[in-house]
C-alpha cells in the first residue's frame, strides 16, 4: 500500500523579515532547557508550524558566537504578536543566547522554511487522526502542530519522550490544546521501542492514529516511518541540522533523501525543514 498524500506546501513567496525583537520572558523550564518568548508583530503574523527564526547571538569577551543559529518555532501568538523558543544550551550560540535579559533585543531573521502540511480527509470525509512522536529537541519543534491540527479538526495523540520525568516539556501545553500526551521516559523504563511501536499498534487498531509526525531521535523516525509504510498512513518529519546561512545559499545543510529508488540531496533550511516522513535518511 502507498501512503496518502496531501498537497505539498510551499516556501513563503513574501521578502524575509529581519527584526530586533524585545525579549519579554526568558527563563530555565527544567536543568537542560530555556524558554524564550519575545514581541515580533509582523514574523508573528506570518510564522507558521515546523519553520524556523535565524538568530544573531550577542557576542561578548568572552563568548563571540560568528554564525546565526536556527532555532525551530515553539509556539506563536499570532493575534499578539509573540513567539516563543525552547532551546538547549550547549554550545557558544545558545551560551551567549541565555545570557539575554528580559527588555534586552534579539536580531531575529524569518521565518524561514517549509512548515507543517496536515493530512487529507478520510476516505469518509472526516479529519484524519494524528499521532506526534517526540523526543528531546523535537519537543520543542512539534509542539505548534498541536494547535495547529486541533485548530483544523484533528484528533491529536503526543507520544513525547524523555530520559527522565523532569526533563518532559510540552505535556500540560499538549492537554490544554485538546490533545491527548501520552508521556515516556528512559528512567521509567516506557521509552523502548518496543513499548512505543505497541502504543502505535493500539492507537490504530482504536482509529486514532491515521498520520504520523515525528522529529528529535533516529529511532523513532525508523519506527514512524515502518507504521506509516505498513499502514499506508500520511507523514512528515522535521530534520534538524547545522545552518550558515539558512537561506539555501551555502549548501551548508545538504542531506541525502530517499526519492523512490534514488537517493537525493536536498537542503534543509530551504527545501525543509519539513519532509515527506517515507523520504527522510536516518542518522
């Protein structure tokens, strides 16, 4: 059987808008992640779920970051003017990042990218079924497609995914968007494989899976992409990768995609971040 498709989205036709955004909260939501929400009216109005924002670091004496960093789209208040970030601080980008104080201004560049796309209607006409599958940073880069499907009909199940309970994020945001999270952690012991490909396998047996997004571990792109090809089921996921420019110019973020029996190179930030889920290479 061959999966479902929807029509392909397309890269914003609009100029990209470079803004000094204010920063109106920015704080630690657990030991490894922060939150940063800043007032950008006119990026707000045109971001869309699964893009990105380049942003321009601070540099100081210490920490002289050259590179923009991408960093995938959190959440959007459209109608105020406001996006957020969760990001992981690890290298000199995201050091120099988590030195910003509120009131202080962010170089923001966006957004970028091909977004989200949600599935067809039912051979019935209804709203196509999603599951989220979600781990790690991929939290962070799902997390606006909840709003986004239920805003449109969908039935929404996150599987999010973590090495213990402290570092889940997203749960109570994913519940009070109307979605059902189903939480998995390493320390738990529910995060294998094999429990999760048996929550999938009860999630379509009870209708409630006929799409699949995923985004933020290896494994569970392998694992979406074997249901979806078993079900024929409609699917994206969100890649992840180094940018210089990321406007398509420097070829930089160039991965290899599988196009039918030919393997491709497409880039990231341009030509994604967004993928049919049946195309995208492990890592």
């Amino acid at each position: 059987m061959q999966a479902m498709h929807a029509v392909p989205p397309q890269p914003d036709s609009l100029p990209v808008l470079e803004e000094r955004a204010e920063i109106l909260r920015h704080e630690a939501v657990n030991g490894e992640y922060r939150l940063m929400q800043v007032a950008a009216p006119d990026q707000a109005r045109r971001a869309r779920a699964g893009q990105f924002f380049h942003l321009l670091c601070p540099q100081d004496d210490v920490l002289k970051p050259f590179f923009r960093r991408p960093m995938s789209i959190y959440a959007i208040d459209a109608e105020g003017g406001r996006i957020s970030f969760l990001y992981k601080v690890t290298g000199t980008g995201t050091k120099a990042l988590a030195k910003l104080g509120i009131g202080e201004r962010l170089d923001m560049l966006g957004p970028l990218g091909i977004g989200f796309s949600l599935p067809p209607d039912t051979a019935t006409g209804h709203k196509t079924p999603i599951v989220i599958l979600a781990r790690g940073v991929g939290l962070a880069t799902l997390a606006p497609l909840v709003g986004l499907a239920r805003s449109a009909g969908h039935a929404v199940t996150a599987i999010l995914s973590a090495r213990s309970p402290d570092l889940l994020m997203s749960v109570e945001e994913t519940r009070a968007a109307g979605a059902e999270a189903i939480a998995v952690t390493d320390a738990q012991g529910n995060s294998d494989i094999g429990h999760v490909a048996a929550l999938l396998d009860d999630l379509h047996a009870k209708g409630r899976m006929g799409a699949l997004y995923t985004c933020g571990s290896n494994r569970l792109l392998k694992l979406a992409q074997a249901h979806a090809a078993r079900h024929a089921l409609f699917g994206e996921v969100a890649m992840e990768q180094q940018m210089a420019c990321g406007l398509g110019m420097c070829f930089c973020c160039v991965r290899a995609f599988r196009e039918g029996d030919a393997t491709v190179h497409r880039r990231v930030c341009c030509e994604g971040p967004v993928f049919a889920l049946e195309e995208a290479l492990g890592w």
